[in-house]
C-alpha cells in the first residue's frame, strides 16, 4: 500500500507559533527556503521526511504530533455526518475532507455543528418531542455532547490540569499513598470525612464542611471520588480558568465540563503522569499489575494509558473505550488513527462486544481496519456492584489498543503472530467500504449498489466496485 503524503499546515504554523519564530526564521532552522515553507503550511505541499528530521533534531518536536491530531478526528467525524441519508448527492472524495480539515478546520467544525443541529430537529420531529412549538428551543448541541467533542478535540489531554494533579499527589516526583494524603488534605482544609452505608457514592456538604463517602464503593471508587472532591475544593480556580477559555453555550455545559476536570484531575492524581508512564513502561503496560501497584481499577489505569499525550514524554499511542450492553459508546477517546462513531455503536466486528461473555477475562485481537491499519486491541468487561444485595450492577466492556507497530512493547502481544491474520473491523456500517461483511446493517455511503432479484448471498444487494 503507497504511504499517504503528509499534510500539516495546521500544526506547522501551531508550532511557529508555540516557539515564538517567524515564518523566515522558523524557515532557516529547518533549512528550507521561506517560499516552501509558507507551501507547507498552507497545505500546498507535503511536509518532507527532511523537514519532519529537522522538527525532532532541532526542536525535539514528538513527530507524532504531525500525524495523529484534530485533522483525522474531524475527517472521521465529518465522513460520518456524510453518511446521513439527507446528502442525496454522495460524499466528497476522501481527500477533499482531508484537504479541509487541514486547511479550514474551522468551517469543517461548523459543519459538523450544523449537522449536529439538524439531527437534534430531525429526532425531535420523529419523536414528538414537546419541545416543539417553544420558543426557547435553539438547535444548540446538547450539554452532554458539547463536553464530549470539547475533550475530543483536545485530544483528552489537559495539560495544565495534569500537571497540577501531579504535583499534588506526588510533589516533588516522589508519589505519596493516595488515600492518605488525601484524607491528610481535606483535613487542612476544615473538611470531616465520614465512611458511611448511605446510596450516593460522594456528598458533600459546603456548609458544615462534611464529606460523606460510600463505604459499600470499591477501593479505587472510594480514593476517586476523594481525589475528584479535592479537585472541586482545591483547585477551583484552575478549573474554572480552562472553562473560561472553553466557552460552553450553556451553564448546563459548563456544570458538565467541571464534573469531567475534576475527574481528569482525579484519575491524573491517583496515576501521576511520570511515576504512572515509568511504571507502565517497566511493566510493559500490564493493565493488572498497574492497577495493584497504584490501588486502582482496570478501566482507571487503561483510560490513564490513553491519555499520556504529554509534549516531550508521550506514551504509547492507544485509543479506548468503553460500551455499554446495547453496543452504545459511553466514554471514547483515540490517540492513534483509529477514531470513533459520534453516534450509535462500535462494530459488531470488534471484540469488545464478545467480552461481556467472559466476564473477568482480556480478550485479545489483531484487527485491521479499511484503511490497511493493523491494530492490537484488548477487551474485558468491567462490572461495577453497587455493595447491597438488590442494589443493581452496572456492566460495561473496556477496550484497549495500539497499532502493531507498538504492540511488541506490551505484555499482550506476547504468544500472537503479529505478522498472521488481521480480522477485519470497521468504525461505522455506513463508512465502512468492506464489501462482503456479514454483519453489515447498511449499505455503506461511498459505494454504488446492485440489486438482483434472483439472487441472495449475505446481503439483500450487491457493494458495486
């Protein structure tokens, strides 16, 4: 398969920026002349392998930076949106997305927000929503959907957040037992912790400073919500300084939005970024081992693992997520090539949906997706008892991976033939091109159909080439 060319005129002129350079001196550091450098950057060229060399000896630029970023999530998410049956006249071709979230990122979000906002009319039409007829009702992304692309598009790496939980829980770089110091800082702070048998796993009240921590929660639960209420107290300004420059539409938005960074800041404390990534290293990312080392869950320790994206000391590239027993996504994020449906579920392909039949058990898979990327993917279900007998469980299914290039540096590539079969999978029926999947629900959107009255294989019509 040819390698694709790179174009990242975005990134570029972000990085320039970053360190403050002209365009004729930024130029003269990567040893090009000033005209093929503004080509670069408006995307009019390919950025060369002796400029993206340059980048890494000369600044210590993490190439991956280049290549992996807002560009493919909105071209994912922009062939999703594609896919909706109202664009009678076919898709653009693959390379027009790119060229326009390279260039116009911008219009190609107000895109998607525009479909967003058709789609939100177009349910509430199809159910009868009350909301019909007020005249408060705008076509506005709803609180929840909002926050989730604001962390999408930031590639769920907060720095600013992250370092202040590193600093909190490990000063100093030497990293302190969680729970202690947690109860040791809420103290300073006038706050009374109590362990109680009470339904709500944290309820905190600000007038008799009194913080009430269900002791039917499982360990790693109980020093999260610790962590996330310490987060609420203690780092309030921060907080609410990334959401001033978030600027949510709603207040119901920005309610949601602090709730998510007092969780970032809570799983960053409880896995501090450089003691967590040395440790991940040294145990070749074995999910068990980390979370027994840092008294934290499975899913804690393998959303940790996606998130170190830090400038300088990047981690493995994974992507995960987390499904829910409809196949519904609840929690995604992806710092590899691999990206997500912004609606509905995964593919049906994919070995996250078969861990809910193994209960307690990884689940390994080498997958290949449409466009020729092999990845390492690992599943199990995660299950989350609610402490009482009649009290209900929650269950869920996590997935872990990384492209194989990285998979020899996890404990879960060992026994496989990383050189053997890939089973196929997609990202979404409708921009998945695969022509003879049997588990297709609809035609994909990219490709012309045949139908043959006389004739039935696995699906009701024929993908024409």
């Amino acid at each position: 398969m040819a390698s694709q060319k790179l174009y990242a005129g975005v990134k570029l002129r972000e990085i320039r920026a970053r360190l403050g350079l002209t365009q004729k001196g930024f130029a003269d550091k990567l040893g090009v002349s000033l005209p093929y450098l503004n080509q670069m950057e408006n995307n009019h060229r390919p950025v060369s392998a002796a400029v993206v060399l340059a980048l890494a000896q000369e600044f210590g630029l993490d190439v991956t930076e280049l290549t992996v970023g807002e560009s493919e999530r909105l071209v994912s998410d922009m062939r999703e949106a594609l896919a909706d049956p109202v664009f009678t006249s076919g898709a653009p071709p693959l390379a027009d997305l790119r060229l326009a979230a390279s260039n116009a990122p911008a219009l190609a979000r107000a895109f998607l927000d525009l479909h967003r906002a058709y789609r939100q009319s177009h349910e509430r039409l199809a159910s009868l929503d009350e909301a019909l007829g007020r005249e408060d009702v705008g076509l506005k992304p709803s609180p929840w959907e909002e926050v989730r692309d604001f962390f999408h598009y930031c590639d769920n790496y907060l720095d600013a957040v992250d370092r202040a939980a590193e600093h909190f829980a490990a000063p100093g770089g030497v990293r302190k037992d969680v729970t202690l110091f947690a109860e040791e800082a809420l103290r300073r702070q006038g706050i009374s912790l109590h362990y109680t048998a009470e339904p709500a796993l944290r309820a905190y009240d600000p007038a008799s400073r009194r913080l009430a921590i269900s002791a039917r929660a499982q360990g790693p639960t109980r020093r999260f919500q610790l962590l996330h209420q310490l987060a609420l107290i203690t780092q309030n300004d921060l907080l609410e300084a990334t959401l001033d420059l978030a600027r949510f539409s709603t207040p119901e938005a920005r309610g949601i939005a602090k709730i998510g960074l007092a969780n970032y800041f809570a799983g960053a404390a409880l896995l501090p970024y450089r003691a967590f990534l040395d440790a991940a290293r040294e145990t070749r990312h074995d999910l068990e081992r980390l979370a027994d080392l840092f008294g934290a869950s499975i899913e804690q320790v393998a959303h940790r693992l996606s998130t170190l994206q830090r400038p300088g000391a990047k981690g493995i590239p994974f992507f995960f997520v987390r499904v829910d027993q409809a196949g519904t996504i609840t929690k995604r994020h992806s710092a590899t090539r691999l990206q997500f449906a912004r609606f509905g579920g995964a593919c049906p392909l994919w070995n996250v949906h078969r861990a809910f039949e193994t209960p307690g058990q990884f689940l390994r898979q080498l997958a290949e997706t449409p466009d020729g990327v092999r990845y390492l993917c690992l599943a199990r279900e995660v299950s989350k008892p609610a402490g009482a007998f009649l009290a209900p469980v929650r269950r869920y299914a996590i997935c872990l991976g990384c492209e194989v290039q990285h998979a020899a540096d996890t404990v879960y590539a060992d026994g496989l033939d990383l050189k053997g079969r890939f089973e196929p999978i997609g990202i979404s029926c409708r921009i998945c091109e695969r022509p003879n999947c049997h588990q297709r629900s609809v035609p994909p959107l990219e490709r012309r159909l045949r139908v043959n009255l006389d004739r039935r294989d696995l699906l009701p019509y024929e993908i024409a080439d």
